[in-house]
C-alpha cells in the first residue's frame, strides 16, 4: 500500500516570547529560587528551552506563606461572584493565547501539536469557564447555604498533560475559595510559567495562585508542610502511596489521581471501523501517556483477527514526528527515564511470550520516540497486561461472553476507566453496571468535559475532579 507523502507543516514559534530563564511565581511575582536550576529540554530533539528554578523548603515555606496571606485578606473574604470573574477573565485569556500555550505545549511535552490546539488547551479555558459559573452558586453544591473553603491547597502534577492538570487543579480551587501552591513536573514546567503572566494580565491577586517548580523533594516539601490543608495530587500510584502515608494522622484533606490499566472492551456486534478508531484513540492519544488510556484491548474472540488487521493497518498511516508539525499524530515520549520504561517493558512482554507488532515509522535520530505498538497473544498473567506502561504499547487479550469479558476487565488492582464497543444499549449497560471503574465510555474513549466528575477505584485512587464533585474537594464538611 502506498500513502501520500505529506510535507512538512511545522507550527511557527515566532509566537512564543519565552525568558531564557523562570524564577518561582510567589505573591504575584517572579523571584529567583534559593534552591539550584535544572533545564527544561524538547523531547523531540534533547534542545535546551529553558532554566528553571527548583524550589527549596524555604521556597515553598515562602510559596505557602503567600497563599496563606491572600487566603486570609482577601480571596476568602471576596464574593463567589468576584471570584468568578476572575475565573472568567483568566478562562478568556487562556482563549485568547492559545496558540502560544500549544505551541509552549507541544514543544516542552513532545506531544503533537494538533492535540495540544484542539484538545488541552480548548479544554484549559473550558474548565475556567465552567468553574468561573459555578464560583457564585456553591450553596447548590448539595452543602447547604454558604459551605466553606478548605483554605490553603497544595497541588501535584504530572507532565502527560501539563495545562490541562494545573486546569483540573486551579479552577475549582479557587471557585469554591481557596487558595493554591502548585507544582507543575519537572519536565514540564513551561506553560506553567506562562500561565502565571496570565494570572498577572489577569491582576489576580497576589498570593492566590502560587507556581513553585522543582522536581520530587519539591513536592515532598509542599506535602509535608504544616499550614497546607489540602493535598490534591496526579501521578503514579507509587508516590501516591507515599503522599498518603505522608498525610495520615494530619487533618489535611486528601485526592488522589493515580494510575490505570483500563480495559477497551469489543463485542461482536461493534460498528467495528467506528471502534478501530477509537482504539487508537483510547491507546495512541498523547503518545499513550494518559492514566486513563485503553492500554488493554479486550476483543471478542470471534473478530480477534479482524481487529488486529485492521488495527495494524490503521497504525501503519500513522505519522510519527515533529510535535509542531500539524501532520503529525505521534509525537516524542516525554523523557528518556519513559522512554526506557517503555522499552523495559515492552521486551519483558516479548520475553514472557506474547508476539510484537511495532508500526513502520521511520524514527528521527535525536529525541525520545517509540513506534505505536501492539502485543498479541498477551494472557492476563503478563506484566504487559498487568503493569501501567504509559507509552503507545497495547496489549490485546480475548473473550468469548461478556462473563469473561467483565471478569477479565476489573482483573487488576487499578480502577479507573474502561470503555465497551457494542450496538446493543443494554448490553453496555449491563456491563458499565458490573466494571469497577471510575468513568466508563461508550462507543467512544478518551472524551473529557469539565462537567463530568473524573476519579478512580482501588489503586487508581479516589476523589473525583470535574462537576460538582470536583468542587467538594474543595469545600469542608463533603468528601469528593
Ligand atoms: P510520573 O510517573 O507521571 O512521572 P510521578 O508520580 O513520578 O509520576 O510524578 C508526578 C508528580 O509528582 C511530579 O510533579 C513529581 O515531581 C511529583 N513527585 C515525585 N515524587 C514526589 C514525592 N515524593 N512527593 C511529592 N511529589 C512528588
């Protein structure tokens, strides 16, 4: 089969003004850090964008300080109606530099560029706006008249999605009266800093949102530190765990967002091209550096082999390439420490026995990148099946019943979404009744929208962000 060649379509950085280096943003301001520098690269090809400050424990002691004043003096005693239009105005402003965010976006995540324009950042200012509604009516939050902020929130992010986590994180925050320390992730600390010129275009006041940057001890720090009262953290199940060890016997509240292993479930009866599609979604969306992607592909035994063909050669139209390119639909894995857990992983599935297909793409010299892959032959046992690989690898596993099917799913310590592909309403029904996952798609994957609540089960964690319920995580006397 032949393909059209595409030329190359990259994205202009001329729109970015970056700093060649970012100070901490505390109290309205930046400042340099009291704790060393570390570099901000481009995992497309390893340039150097930018130094970063790593905030110390007196950085964060200073950052928590801050918040702890404008908690005090002003953001806990404005108006839920003047807080919502400061949500309003930041939620506008994020619309109106948007390209420059993608761009910044793009270029410090690896991610493609076509994702970053119609998916993170439109959904950046779509969280704002619909926090900034809900910052006036929280007394039909289901908490009786007038419920109270928590005060002080601390928040942990990952670098899958950078702009959309601190959106999650900020927006019902300060809707529901708090104010904020957050820690973006070491490897993608860019539009974190631009979003703070916005909070400044946005005369928010000084104090209310804090961006300290810094790697893990960073963010031990902000947990441990005693006038936080709230924790909320995405990440790994592993410094989940810590996190939460950390904060037992305190009185700080605590949500978790951890990792996944979801379950993409394909009945016989599926419209199967709208299902390949959202296979690949569920799977190759943002390089499969998403904790609720589709990594395990549970097809009924019947269209196994159709499937796969077809999968197979959906993925080899893939394009693989310059993140800024608007062609392209894979782009770099984050860092080298991901890309070798990637590729750890993916040998120990073809060690333990499971047979590998990896798409024709040509990878470019410099950079991190790993071809869109899939397993087959995978058993439930496998490490493969089991571990969260947070890269393009999907493993493929069989049913025959939708007994099976459901078994096979909630088998694994995580719970945090599942998908099913099937024409029949009471079939998917019948099923979603019986996962053990926090959002369950159908006929479609991956879709988010600020007003529904995202959390998991089990190891996956708990707490749910977006709709009202994100906002009890924010407010005393409800549990999220
Ligand atoms: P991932 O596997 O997605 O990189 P991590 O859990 O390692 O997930 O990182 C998520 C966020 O947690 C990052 O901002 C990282 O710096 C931070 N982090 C790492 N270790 C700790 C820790 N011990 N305490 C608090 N935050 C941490």
């Amino acid at each position: 089969m032949t393909f059209l060649e595409y030329a190359p379509a990259p994205e202009s950085r001329s729109v970015l003004h970056l700093r060649e280096s970012y100070g901490l943003f505390i109290d309205g301001d930046f400042r340099a850090g009291s704790g060393d520098t570390f570099a901000t690269i481009s995992p497309a090809d390893e340039s150097h964008i930018a130094t970063i400050a790593s905030a110390s424990e007196a950085d964060v002691d200073t950052a928590v300080a801050a918040a702890r004043r404008a908690y005090d003096k002003t953001w806990s005693r404005m108006s839920g109606r003047d807080r919502g239009k400061y949500l309003f105005r930041i939620a506008r402003l994020v619309q109106e530099r948007a390209r420059e965010l993608a761009v910044a976006e793009s270029l410090d995540n690896g991610k493609p560029i076509k994702e970053s324009r119609d998916v993170d950042v439109p959904l950046v200012a779509a969280w704002f706006f619909y926090y900034a509604g809900w910052a006036d009516k929280l007394d039909h939050a289901g908490l009786g008249a007038d419920p109270k902020s928590l005060g002080v929130a601390a928040q942990i992010i990952p670098w899958n999605f950078p702009l959309l986590m601190l959106a999650w994180k900020i927006a019902p925050a300060l809707a529901a009266g708090n104010t904020v320390v957050i820690k973006p992730a070491e490897t993608t600390p860019l539009s974190a800093l631009i979003f703070a010129e916005i909070l400044q275009q946005a005369d928010l006041p000084p104090g209310v949102v804090n961006i300290v940057t810094g790697a893990g001890a960073t963010g031990a720090a902000l947990v441990r530190h005693p006038d936080v009262n709230k924790i909320a953290f995405t990440g790994s199940t592993g410094v989940g765990r810590e996190i939460a060890k950390a904060v037992a016997g305190t009185d700080k509240k605590l949500t978790l967002e951890l990792g996944g292993k979801a379950a993409n479930i394909v009945f016989d009866d599926a419209p199967l091209d709208q299902a390949i599609e959202g296979i690949v979604n569920g799977i190759f969306f943002n390089q499969g550096h998403v904790c609720c992607a589709g990594s395990r592909l549970l097809v009924q035994e019947s269209i196994h082999d159709d499937v796969v063909d077809r999968l197979k050669t959906r993925l080899s139209t893939l394009r693989l390439g310059d993140p800024l390119d608007k062609n392209t639909d894979i782009g770099a894995i984050n860092s080298r420490e991901q890309l070798d857990r990637i590729r750890e992983l993916s040998a120990i599935g073809e060690a333990e026995g499971a047979e590998r297909w990896s798409a024709p793409c040509v990878i470019p010299d410099n950079g991190f990148w790993f071809a869109p892959t899939i397993f087959t032959n995978v058993q439930a046992s496998h490490r493969i099946a089991r571990d969260e690989i947070f890269g393009p690898v999907l493993s493929v596993l069989t049913f025959r019943t939708p007994a099976e099917a459901i078994e096979k799913a909630n088998n694994t310590p995580y719970g945090l979404s599942a998908g099913i592909w099937s024409d029949k309403g009471s079939r998917i029904l019948a099923v979603a009744d019986r996962l053990r996952a926090g959002v369950i798609w159908a006929n479609t994957f991956n879709r988010f929208d600020p007003a529904s609540p995202f959390g998991g089960y089990k190891e996956s964690g708990y707490g749910r962000e977006g709709g009202r319920h994100g906002l009890l995580a924010y407010l005393k006397g409800a549990s999220a």
